[in-house]
C-alpha cells in the first residue's frame, strides 16, 4: 500500500507547485485533487494546461491518483440529475487528458421525508453510476463511488447501489466511516464491498476507527492501492505530514 493524500482540506489553499513540493518533501506518494481547491486543476482547462499539469506530475515524485468531484445522483429534479451525470463525463474527459486513473463522485441524500422510497433513490443512484462507468470505460477511467451521505453511507446501501449500477467500470472508495462498525467490528461491511474497492480514504490516526484492523485487511485482500489522508489544515504542514506519515507506516505495517 502506498501513502497520500486528498487536498480536502490539508492541501486546499496550496497552488500545484506547493502541492507537488510538500508531497516530495514529506514522503507522500500520490494526491486526489478536489474540485475547486487552490489546485487550479478543473474542467475549464485548455488542452495545453491540461499537457502542462500531465507533464509536471510525470516530472514528479508524486502520483496524480484521482480527481475528487462533488457530483451526486439522487436529485429529485431529473434537469438536476442529468446536469451532474453530464457534469461526471466532463470530469472524466479531463481524467483522461491528464493520466488519471479515476474520478471519485459520491451518493449524499435521500427523499424519504418527500415521499420517495429510499430504495428509488438507491437504484436511481446506481442506474446513474452505469451510465457515467460505460462512459468512463471507454476513456480508460475509473468511476470510485465515495462511502458517504448520511444515510447513504452505511456499506449496506452502498452495496445496493453497486448492484443496481451492475458495471464492472464503477468502483469503491472506501472512506473510513464510523457507519463501517457494526457490533464493534468493520469486518462485515469490509467484506460486502472489498471486491469493489479501488481506493481508501483515511482520516485522523489517532481516533478510535480500528486502523490497524483496517490495515490488516487491505492486505489480507490483496489491496496494494493509496491510502490517502483526508485531514484538517496544518499552522505546521510538513511536520504534520512527517507524523502522519510515520504513522500510517506503523499501523500499515502489521
């Protein structure tokens, strides 16, 4: 397994320069770049910019392993529904014009309090996901669906959404969530999704989520992917980053 980091939050302020840098510096291998961070890296982008950051991070140590974008698909609305699945295939245009492995997106809400079955909205999600998989398979680019949403989060809905999506090209980002813990253990829910797992978002090492556990099971199921860090902002980064870093080696170890 290898270590990195989202720029959500950490690295939110930092130009792509600073980014690459700090990353080097400290010994984080690759970064998933969130949409509308001091990055720069977004879909408005010409073709020659889009050149230019491709070849700066092939200059680099560093690994661009993902773009995170906002973009969701339980909208009651079907003009808003579509605006983020067309919204997910330009992302994924920009995806592939940069080297990209993947384009994380996310579920986030349900309607129940609107009159809508939750289950509607789960397939509606999944049925979205197939739609922007196909597309992205053909670019040569992953669709990481996030572990997230209130409701949405627990892995139990989260398998469901796979199964409607039914797409070999729609993945899992596992996101470190208290809702993974069923009776004290995140075996359960590990297991319900591993198969789909293409990328693990970690958070604070110092709370109570079973880390080492989670460790121990990346590598039990052949995981060799990125860890990346989704932490708060730093008065002090580098030295952060240095900790966390030490850290994450201990606990990943075994």
């Amino acid at each position: 397994m290898k270590l990195g980091m989202v720029t959500y939050n950490l690295g939110r302020d930092w130009d792509l320069e600073t980014l690459i840098a700090h990353c080097e510096e400290t010994g984080f291998a690759g970064v998933e770049l969130r949409t509308t961070h001091a990055h720069g890296v977004e879909v408005s982008l010409s073709s020659t910019e889009r050149a230019e950051v491709k070849r700066r991070f092939a200059d680099s140590a560093v690994e661009l392993v993902g773009l995170g974008s906002a973009f969701e698909y339980d909208a009651v609305d079907p003009e808003v529904l579509r605006s983020h699945i067309d919204g997910t295939k330009e992302y994924v245009r920009l995806a592939h014009d940069l080297g990209v492995g993947g384009v994380k997106v996310r579920p986030n809400n349900v309607h129940v309090d609107e009159g809508i079955p939750i289950e509607q909205t789960l397939e509606q999600i999944g049925v979205s996901l197939r739609e922007c998989g196909e597309f992205a398979r053909d670019l040569g680019v992953q669709i990481r669906l996030e572990v997230h949403g209130r409701t949405t989060s627990g892995p139990a809905n989260i398998r469901k959404i796979l199964d409607y999506a039914d797409h070999d090209n729609v993945f899992v980002c596992w996101n470190s969530n208290a809702t993974d813990l069923v009776d004290g253990s995140i075996d359960d829910s590990f297991t319900s999704l591993q198969e789909a797992i293409a990328l693990v978002h970690i958070t604070e090492l110092w709370s109570d989520y079973p880390w080492e556990r989670l460790f121990t099971l990346l590598r039990q199921s052949g995981y060799a992917g990125y860890c990346l860090a989704e932490i708060p902002e730093s008065p002090d980064p580098l030295r952060l980053m240095r900790y966390y870093r030490a850290l994450w080696q201990a606990l990943a170890r075994g």
